[in-house]
C-alpha cells in the first residue's frame, strides 16, 4: 500500500485521541471484572490459594497473544490487530458471565484467559501513539496514554456503583454483572477502533520514520533482528524495568480485593482502592512524560524505586483501611514512573518495522514475570499475609537499582549507540 497522507500535527492528534478514547474504555472493562476476579476465584473453589489463579490465567493469556498480535500489527495493520483484540475481549467477559452465573470454574478461567490476551493488543496503543509522534516528544504521547487508565479507573468505580443498581433490578448475580457490562465497553471500543482510527497508524508511522531518519543519515535504516535489538543495553533494561514494576504490583494487587474482603469490607470499599491504585497508576502519566522528556528516563527511573520502597513499607504496616489506601496508591504512582520510563527507553530504541514484533516480545517477558507474581501471591498470602506480600516490593526496589547500575556499566562498556543503529544512549 501506498501512504499519501501528510503525518501533520492534526492527524497525530487525532490518531492518539481515539487510541486514548478506546484504551479508556478498555481500562474500565479491566477495572470492573479485576475488583470481582478473586472473590469469584475463591468462592467457586473454596480455596485461599486459588485467588490469584485466574489473574495468573489472565496473564498468560497475555503473554500468548503479545507476539501474534505484534505479528498481526506488522502485517496487517494497528487498527485490525486493536480490532481482534477487543473481539476476543468481548468473548472472554461473555465467558466469565456465563462462568458466574452456571458456577463453572474452567469458563470463568477460559474468559480470563481470552480478556488477558486482548489487553496483548490494547497495551501496544502506547507505542503506537509514540510511532506517529515525532522524535522527542514520544514520551509525552506514551504518557497520555497511560493517562488513559484514569478514565478506566474512575468509570470503573461507576460502574461498579451502576453494576450493584442493575443486579438489584434484574436479579442477576451481582458478581456476574461486571463482566457483562464489560461485553457492552468492549463492543463500543471496537466500534470506534474500527471505524475512526484512519489512516492506519502503522503507515503513518512508517512514513514519519522514513522522514526522521533521511533527515538525520541521509537513508533509510533497514530492520534488525531481533536478537539484535535484545542485545542492547537500553532494551534489556526497558525490559527489566516494566517486568520488575509489574511482577511487585502484581503480587499485592491480586490479593487486595481478597484482603480487603477478608477484612469484613464490601465490595465498593474494594473498588475504591483500587481506583486509588490506578489513579497513582495513570493520573500523573502525563507528567512523567513531561519529567523524562526534560531529565531522561533514568532518574525517573530512581524517582519511581524510591516511591515503590514507600509502598512497601505502607503496605507491609498497613494497619486500617486508610494506610492501605495510601499504599496501594504509591504502589501505583511508582509504577508509573518505572513503567512509562521502560516503555521510553524501548519506544527510542526501535524503527517502525521493527515495533510489533519487538513490543511483543517485550509484552511477552512482562507478562510471564507479572504471571509468576500473580501465581504466587494467593500462596504468599496464606503464609505471609498482606504484609508478605508488600515485602516483594521492597525485593523489587533492590533488583531495580541493581538493574539499572548494570546498564549503565554496560552502557560505558559497549559505547554509545553503534553507527547502524543511531540510537540514544542511557541518560
């Protein structure tokens, strides 16, 4: 195919504000059915250990569907590839309706599974609203996006509220009306996806990247591999930092609503903390574009190890339903902080024909690390309880400054960027 369209500031706009648009409402599907998924786990088994099951399930479903849908991106387009992804959420959150209301243990996994793979292809928005974004102001583009989980955060917590009027009315299980409502998000979701995300982002991509880079070598740079691209410092460290900062929150965050629940609260008391979770999660992305745009992602990087240290701590003393709030809150913000930092340092390392793929495979490590988290914490949370678990965090803090000083002696090992590549080097 041919591109003829202009990659002007208006059409960049646009391209990100309905990536921003669907991205919302595909948070708010996840908020709802995360605050119910180990409530449902556990009263369908019968078994603590089992919360964090279908998260784990969830995840991996994830994990199985990063590199085809990065494939399928590169292939096929980003507006196909975000297309399938929502429908296969649409028969996932059917799945886990159907799974509550029949008590059948396997669907509610298999409905898990299948809303875990299309997050896969929704988490790539992020990078394809950085490849229609001109060089330096990428990070700000990554950032509104993650900003989009506000809107998933705060609609999430209305729609619990609208979920527990609408069950009252209609009689259907209380626990099975966020899944549903999650049907009708995903459907709209696709809707606009499918209609209004034109041009396709990935030719407009291509044809900003041809520009920038005639521009700055006088050639167009030709695709690397990718054990190429995953030998390189900045990767390997983007990599290490999303897949740290999810596992630690992954550990906590699966067993909250089951901690909060064991604590005798409902299930609006859950919702708000974790709307408080992902308001820290997204609300400031906006301004941690901003702060790496101005100081580099690395003492970002720093600033977001410091707050998950905090976070730990909190939870670890977490004493009332107050203090956990404000736990689960830091946990978010630093979150933030290293994830959007990560996504950065990826974002710059990489051509537009290298990104699906590549995004994928990183998509797949984070996700195999945040499975492993999840796995374990219904585990860690029988032995240890909440606190137990909010001393992964800290575990994490210490890989993280580890991490980052062996990049950075990596970095001084290997020099600057290579000449074929053209890539930034750690700040």
């Amino acid at each position: 195919m041919t591109m003829t369209t202009e990659v002007t500031p208006a059409i960049t706009r646009r391209i990100t504000s309905i990536l921003f648009a669907t991205k919302s409402l595909h948070s708010m599907g996840l908020m709802v059915t995360f605050t119910v998924t180990s409530i449902i786990a556990v009263r369908l088994t019968g078994s603590e250990a089992s919360a964090g099951l279908p998260s784990t399930v969830s995840t991996l479903g994830r994990v199985a569907g990063a590199y085809p849908f990065g494939w399928m991106m590169d292939r096929l387009g980003r507006r196909l590839g975000l297309s399938v992804g929502f429908l296969v959420a649409i028969v996932g959150a059917a799945a886990g309706a159907l799974a509550v209301l029949q008590g059948i243990y396997w669907i509610f996994l298999a409905g898990a599974f299948l809303v875990g793979m299309s997050k896969s292809a929704t988490e790539q928005t992020r990078y394809i609203a950085a490849e229609v974004t001109p060089v330096g102001r990428r990070a700000n583009a990554i950032g509104l996006i993650v900003f989009s989980g506000t809107v998933g955060s705060l609609g999430g917590r209305l729609m619990m509220g609208i979920n527990e009027r609408l069950t009252e009315m209609t009689g259907i299980p209380n626990l099975a009306g966020p899944w549903l409502l999650t049907v009708g998000l995903m459907g709209i979701a696709m809707l606009i996806n499918q209609v209004m995300l034109r041009p396709d982002p990935l030719l407009l991509g291509r044809q900003l990247a041809s520009r920038e880079e005639r521009l700055e070598t006088g050639q167009a740079q030709s695709a690397r591999s990718m054990n190429q691209i995953f030998r390189r410092p900045n990767v390997l460290l983007a990599v290490t930092l999303m897949s740290l900062a999810q596992i630690g929150m992954a550990v906590v965050m699966v067993v909250t609503p089951l901690h909060i629940d064991r604590e005798g609260y409902g299930t609006l008391s859950i919702s708000t903390a974790i709307m408080l979770h992902t308001l820290g999660m997204f609300a400031f992305a906006s301004i941690t574009g901003w702060l790496i745009s101005r100081l580099g992602p690395l003492p970002v990087v720093w600033l977001g190890a410091l707050l998950l240290a905090g976070a730990g701590l909190a939870g670890y003393y977490a004493g009332s339903l107050t203090s956990l709030y404000v736990a689960v809150f830091l946990l978010g913000l630093g979150w933030n902080l290293c994830y959007i930092s990560g996504s950065t340092l990826l974002s710059d390392e990489l051509i537009s024909q290298e990104r699906g793929r590549a995004q994928g495979i990183s998509e797949m490590v984070v996700g195999m690390t945040a499975a492993v988290g999840m796995l374990a914490s219904g585990s860690i949370y029988g032995a240890y309880g909440y606190s137990g678990a909010n001393i992964v965090v800290l575990i994490v803090v210490v890989l993280m400054a580890l991490s980052v000083t062996a990049a950075l002696w990596a970095e001084a090992c290997v020099g600057t960027a290579s000449p074929e590549s053209g890539r930034v080097t750690l700040k």
